[in-house]
C-alpha cells in the first residue's frame, strides 16, 4: 500500500474536502496547493499523477491530530470535529449562493407545498394464483 493509497483512505474515512486538508497542513505550517492534492489523488495511469512522499504524508498526520484533538490549551472532541465536517459547506458553494439585502427573505421559497408527481402503477411481480390442494374438489 502506497502513501497515496493511505492519504485517500483518510481522506474519504474522515470526509475531508481538498480546502479542508490545505488548512490541516497549515496548522504545521506546511504549503500545499488544491492543485498538488488533485495531483496526489489522481489515478496512477493519469500524466499528472504525483506521488505523496514521506514528508507530506508525516506533516499531514501530525496536522491531523492538532485538528482533531486540538492543543493542550484548547483541547477538543474528535468526533464533534468529525461531524462538523459534514455540515460545514465548502468556501465555493458559499460563493455559488446568492446574496440578498435581507437574509430573512428566501426569494427562493414557494407559496404551499410543493406537488407531488404520481407514482406509476406498479405491475404485480407475482401473479395471483389459486392453489388447490385438495380440499373441496368437486365429485364427479
């Protein structure tokens, strides 16, 4: 198993997103770009494909404990940060939504409840049938 094998399976296990490590590798003041992380996670055949050394690997590690546990002064829960992972949007769909003057206001909402489209009727998968096992049979 390679170093990149071993950041991907990180990556997806803890749901982090490409911004989310830049900052991780920031907290042991380590610089890498979206651009290098795409590079890692590419695909071994790909001409772009770079390996992950030893020392982003290490640093990453390292970073990934401070932002999981936290420091000795302010420590944190683990699992709390975990969570928020998955409710934090990213810095880009917090760009793609529109802004308005009143952040009450949804210009987006509709009047009611929405329609409910018709479901298709279903075709029985078993067809109904009568068994008959020999009780009442008519006399001949």
């Amino acid at each position: 198993m390679t170093n990149n094998d071993i950041f991907k399976k990180l990556r997806v296990a803890l749901q982090l997103r490409d911004d989310q490590i830049v900052e991780i590798l920031q907290l042991v003041d380590f610089r890498v770009s979206k651009g290098e992380l795409g590079n890692i996670f590419r695909n071994e055949n790909h001409p772009n494909y770079m390996e992950c050394g030893d020392q982003l690997l290490r640093n990453f590690l390292n970073g990934l404990v401070i932002h999981l546990r936290g420091t000795k002064e302010d420590p944190k829960n683990p699992m709390e940060v975990i969570k928020s992972h998955k409710n934090t949007p990213s810095k880009e769909d917090k760009e793609t939504q529109p802004k308005s003057d009143n952040p009450k206001k949804n210009t987006t909402s509709f009047k009611g409840k929405p329609k409910k489209k018709p479901f298709p009727k279903k075709e029985p998968v078993v067809e109904k049938i009568r068994f008959k096992n020999g009780k009442n049979k008519p006399k001949e």
